[in-house]
C-alpha cells in the first residue's frame, strides 16, 4: 500500500472533497501529489528579504518545518490544476480555520461553479454550461447569473464545501507520514523567482522556502499530472455576502431538489 507524504495527503483531500482525485492512501496506485504552491505573497516583506536557512538542514527536518507552518496557518490560498482520464479542473479556493472560503472550480466540459461559504451560510453560482452538462435547462434558466444560497445544513449546497474547513486540512498533515521513510534533499533552487530547497518522498517533491517562513511553496506529482500551489498566508479570506437580488434561497423554492448540484 503506498502513502501520501502527509502534505500532499492534506492538499488531496481539499481536492477529493471539491471532485479530484481520492484523499488518503490506496492500493494499488501511487498516490504521492506533485502540487506547485508560493507562498510567498502572504510573508512580511521583511521576510522574503532574509534566509531562513534550511537548506542547511536534514530533508525530514526540513519536511518536519514546512509541516508545522500548514498546520499552524489561519488561512491560505490553494490552487490546484490536476488531469485526470484526459480532463483536466482547475480549484482555486481561499479557505480559513473558521470554515469560510471563496474560490471556483471549474473544468473545460463542465463549466465552471463559483464556491462561497461565510459562517453557517452557502452561496454558489453555476455557469450555464455547468448546469447545462447536469441535463438541467431549467435550473440553467432559473439560476442564470445568480448564486444559489441556503444554510451550511442543506445538503446539496455543503457538499462542496467540506473543503473549505483549513483545520480538517491542516489535521491530516502527516497522519499517514512513515517516520522511517527517506526524505531527499535537492539542489536550492528557485520556483516563481523565490528561492526554495526540494526535498522528495514517496515520488512526491516539495518545495520549501528558504527565505522568510520555510512555507511548503510547490508541490508536485507528474505522474498524477497535478500541480498545487499554496499562497496568501494567513490573510483574511476576500469573501463578502453576495446582493439578495443576485441570490435564490434554495429552502424557499418548493422543488429544491430542482437545483441539480
């Protein structure tokens, strides 16, 4: 049975949740997550300007660090592109411990869906090709540039949500890590002119960066043809309530089930 390294385990499962791939280990199939990610934009200036150094240090140590920054981050950015049976989604979804997010998904046959949560409450807006690609020309119509909303509790609406939740993210970060496995390091390196030290386990490579927080920049997996990059730490989500005129709530419509999500 192969395992994810425990990093790009928790960047799967925001995947597995939002329609990629599987979260956690399988049988079978490697399942190391190669997933770009910069994580630069989110450091103080006066950070990226300094070295953190470790690229001095042990891949497990290194590995062991970029680990504790998931885990002890209040918000991120994760932008993930993944192709899968020659289709290929893109997520891009800003996501906080409080559970709220705001972001898209989208893929070339099916359209694209745009994804907020603030608190106990859901919004989503399909495009009509979306709604189009479920057999469903009426919702198409009915929610045609609106954002269809109802409570966290409706279940057609918090199903794609569920990996809006950074503190169910930052708990898989290395729960299916082998502390006896062999981590690589490579050669300092840069990845969008940042510089960063990789370091390799399990056919996964992470990008660490070596100035400022040693955030984990890049993560990467050919095999898998997925690219992550994690970015905008800790920064307050940008997510507002969309106008009621732009909203149907779907608890007041007497065929809910009419949705089609």
């Amino acid at each position: 049975m192969k395992r994810k390294h425990g990093i790009a385990m928790a960047a799967a499962c925001v995947a597995a949740v939002m329609g990629l791939s599987a979260c956690g280990s399988e049988d079978g199939k490697k399942s190391d997550d190669k997933k770009p990610a910069k994580a630069a934009d989110s450091a103080p200036a006066q950070d990226t300007a300094s070295g953190n150094g470790v690229e001095k240090l042990p891949g497990k140590e290194i590995s062991d660090k970029a680990k504790k920054e998931l885990q002890n981050a209040t918000s991120l950015r994760f932008k993930m592109s993944q192709t899968e049976d020659g289709e290929r989604m893109d997520i891009d979804l800003a996501l906080d411990k409080q559970g709220n997010c705001a972001g898209t998904v989208k893929t070339p046959s099916t359209g694209t869906i745009e994804v907020l949560r603030l608190g106990d409450r859901v919004w989503m807006k399909a495009d009509e090709k979306l709604w189009m690609s479920k057999g469903n020309p009426q919702a198409a119509e009915l929610f045609k540039g609106r954002y269809v909303t109802g409570p966290t509790s409706e279940p057609n609406l918090s199903r794609m949500t569920k990996g809006c939740d950074l503190t169910a993210l930052q708990a898989k970060v290395g729960q299916d890590d082998d502390d006896q496995e062999t981590v690589v390091k490579g050669a300092p390196t840069t990845v969008d002119g940042q510089p960063v030290v990789p370091i390799s386990a399990k056919d996964t490579t992470i990008s660490v960066a070596t100035t400022g927080r040693p955030y984990p920049l890049k993560i990467e997996n050919t095999k898998e043809q997925s690219a992550v990059t994690l970015t905008d730490w800790n920064k307050p989500v940008p997510a507002k309530a969309p106008p009621a005129d732009q909203t149907i709530d779907v608890t007041k419509l007497k065929k809910p089930q009419q949705q089609g999500l």
